[in-house]
C-alpha cells in the first residue's frame, strides 16, 4: 500500500475530520509523506476540507 492509499484509509476508517499531524500519529508516516498524498489526494478530488486545515474523504 503506497502513502496515497494508507492516507486515504486512515481518513475513511475515522470518518472524521484530520488533519495532517493526525494522520502521521495514525499512519506512523514521515509529515513530509503524508503532505506529498494530501496534495495528490486534493488535486484528484479524492479528499475535501469542511473546516480549514482539516481534511476528509470524499
């Protein structure tokens, strides 16, 4: 499972709201990991944002 896909499964199986510290602590990710998915997961649409600095699965 690439960084994209364990990012996109961390958001979903919380169903709530995270941010991008959140989901290092849940991936065990390096931060830089997980911001390089969030912009590709945004840039595809895959992830939307109800509240600033925070993301969810579509």
């Amino acid at each position: 499972m690439d960084a994209k896909e364990q990012v996109l499964d961390a958001m979903k199986k919380d169903g709530s709201p995270l941010n991008a510290g959140k989901i290092v602590e849940i991936t065990g990710l390096d931060r830089k990991v997980v911001d390089k998915a969030m912009k590709q997961l945004k840039e595809e649409e895959a992830i939307v944002s109800p509240k600033r600095c925070y993301w969810q699965a579509k």
